[in-house]
C-alpha cells in the first residue's frame, strides 16, 4: 500500500468529487503514507479555496491599480517575486499580489481541467434510513433522503440513519443525535454534533472532514471514530483506527487507534488515554483534568503515574504542558523511566516546554503506542510535515 503508484494526476478528479469510493478510499490511504503527494494535494487544495473565496475578496483600490500597473509589465512580475525586497512595501505587495494570482491560476487551472458537477456548498448528502423515521428539518424520511447544507438531521429513540460523506467516506447516527451539515466542498467537509452519537469512516486524507460539538473539534487525521455529546455539552471521543485531533484554540490533544479523549464545556479536550489502561488511572486522569480541586489532583497525579504502563506515555506526553512545574518534573521523570528521550531532547527543554523537543519526543515515543507495544507506522508518517500548516489555523471557533 505504502508503496502504490503515486496520485498526483487524480488530485483535480479527487476534488471534483469524481473518483469512485474504491479509488477514493485508494487516494486518501496513498496520500497518508507519501509526503510528495500530499504536498501537491495541499498546494491545489490551497489554490481551490482561494479560488473559492475569490468573489469575498475585497483589496483597496490602490492595491488594485498597483496590480494592474505591474500587469502592464508582466515580464517583471515574476523578478519581483524572486527579488523583492521587504524594504520596498510596493514592490512587497505586488509580490504578495503576484503571488497570489499564481496560486489562484494554478488552483483554477487544475479545478477547471476536468468536466463535472462542482461539488459545492449547495450539493447535499445521501442520507439512508437504517430504522424508525430519522427526520430532515421536520419532514421524516421513509428509505432514502438528502441533507442539504444548513439542514438538521435527527433521530429519536427508535431511528438510525446513515450518511454519505460525498465519496470520502461515511457516518452513522445513532439514537436521540441531532448533526447538521455544516459545509461541504472538495477542500472541506463539516459537521456539527449537537448531541447524541455518531460513528464516522473516513477515507480522505487528513484534515478533510471536521466535525464541530459544543466543547471541541474533532478533525479527521485518516480513520475511524465514534464520537458522542451528552446533554450538558460535553463529549467523548473513540478511536478506532487512524489518528483523529480534538482540539479548541488553546489545546489540541492528538487521539490514536485504541484510544479515546473526554472533552468538557469550558474546558475543552483532556487528556488522551488508550482505553486498556487501568480504572484507577482513567478515574486519576479525569480528576487531573477536569477538577479545580488542587489537593485532589496532586494525589491524582501519584495514582496515575504508579499505574502508568510504556504504552501510557501516549497520556503522559500530553500531559507535559498542561500540569504546573513542579508535576511536570515528576511526569517527565515517569517518561524516562520507560523511553529516555532522543538525541537533542534534554531535560530542560522538555520543562520549558521547547515545542520542537516535544514533536521530537513525540514521534519517537509513537513507536511504542501500538498494540502490544508495537508503533502505529501511519502515525508518524501522516503527522510529519502538517507543521506547515497549524491545526489551529482549520478551526472555527
Ligand atoms: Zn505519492
């Protein structure tokens, strides 16, 4: 699989929404594991949603005029992004100017290279009914319905139903879920969880399909999850295979196959536990991250650390920044204990929290949160080189 043929040429037809789900689902597992694919994916990607926003886009006129007197020396404009000096702010913003029509052309050109729908805001999903009368809006469906953007989908006590995420994959809605269909292009597919449960099988690649709750958003690395929103809001989430991010502004814990992460109201995501690991440490664990009790946590932290397996530095990893100084010496200590970290990892970095030492720390300690000890190889592959561009940078909220 690793090793199939590369899928650049199928990127236009992939955002078109005109692969087969077989080819799709070939796609996606081809640009998890190569990193020249998956760069190519995201530039086009890139040009696709500029191009999309284009018509939003409103520049001062003097930019404009700016534009337009450099186009009339077109042979320069290309110097002028290779030479541009950040002195000169007017050669400096025909560059970024430049520049971005590159990316708009590129991104037009290959999105208009092949024929067929445009799957855009207005194209609504398939929707089938697994039991009971799941509604759309407030209109119940018998066998097959569709869910446009902005529309409600709900099942009551007796109802399930199942979509289909365009080619990309598909989720079931359990009983007593309320979702709604958010946004739908090649670029970015979104669902909001209001309550109740849903079990999503994603083949795309990573960052392609989100779906907002009350207290986070989970943000497909390649995978499948089940993701549930109580009454209050909060939620938790379970992975099943792949990799799935849970994330709010200010925290982002990363979820790995066998595992699965609480996330509070207010809070937002805690911390990460495979869900092999002891009553006693997930019970510690959620103390640690959700209680405002000082006392309670510190005896928390001994419990968790004593009843810390190697594969448990899944959670003590994430842990790291998110305990005060004093515990973050004993959590790096247990980390130790199990894995010394890597050449140009020092102790001091990690309890200054030196965020490059983290990610190195991180991907070597991926090696052993595998079942029975064994890494989880996509892992590593399909997180390395999303540096670029920040999970923060996707998020809504
Ligand atoms: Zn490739």
């Amino acid at each position: 699989m690793m090793f199939s043929k590369h899928v650049s040429k199928d990127i236009s037809a992939y955002c078109h929404g005109e692969l087969s789900s077989e080819a799709s689902k070939q796609f996606a597992e081809h640009i998890i594991s190569c990193v020249r694919c998956r760069t190519k994916f995201e530039e086009i990607k890139l040009g696709i949603k500029l191009a999309e926003q284009l018509p939003q886009l409103t520049a001062p006129d003097s930019l404009w005029s700016e534009i337009e007197s450099a186009l009339g020396r077109e042979s320069e404009i290309s110097a002028r992004v290779v030479y541009m000096r950040p002195s000169s702010s007017w050669r400096g913003r025909v560059a970024i100017a430049a520049a971005v029509i590159l990316a708009l052309s590129v991104g037009v050109w290959l999105y208009n290279t092949q024929p067929g729908p445009r799957s855009g805001s207005g194209q609504a999903w398939q929707v089938t009914r697994l039991g009971g009368t799941p509604k759309i809006g407030s209109s119940g469906i018998s066998s097959r319905g569709s869910l446009a953007v902005g529309q409600w989908l709900e099942t009551d006590e007796n109802s399930r139903a199942q979509i289909a995420v365009g080619t990309i994959g598909n989720v079931d809605i359990d009983e007593n879920t309320r979702v709604k269909l958010v946004e739908t292009q090649p670029t970015e597919h979104r669902l909001e969880l209001a309550r109740g449960r849903m079990s999503a099988r994603i083949w795309a690649p990573p960052r392609l399909f989100f779906v907002d709750t009350p207290s986070a958003v989970a943000a497909d690395l390649g995978c499948a999850y089940t993701l549930e929103v109580d009454d209050k809001g909060d939620g938790r989430l379970s992975v099943t295979s792949g990799w799935v991010a849970l994330q709010t502004k200010e925290r982002e814990s990363i979820v790995p196959a066998e595992a699965s992460c609480e996330t509070k109201l207010g809070t937002g995501p805690g911390t990460p536990y495979f869900d092999d690991s002891t009553p006693e440490f997930r019970q510690a664990l959620k103390t640690i991250d959700f209680s405002q009790d000082p006392t309670a946590k510190a005896n928390a932290l001994t419990t968790m650390l004593n009843q810390s397996r190697p594969r448990d530095t899944l959670t003590l990893w994430h842990l790291l920044p998110r305990v005060n100084d004093e515990e973050r010496v004993r959590v790096y200590e247990k980390i130790t204990a199990f894995a010394p970290p890597p050449t140009g990892v020092t102790r001091e970095g990690v309890l200054t929290l030196d965020q490059k030492m983290l990610e190195q720390w991180r991907v070597a300690l991926e090696r052993t949160w595998g079942s029975g000890g064994k890494g989880i190889p996509q892992v590593e592959k399909s997180l390395k080189g999303w540096s670029a561009t920040p999970l923060k940078d996707v998020l809504k909220k």
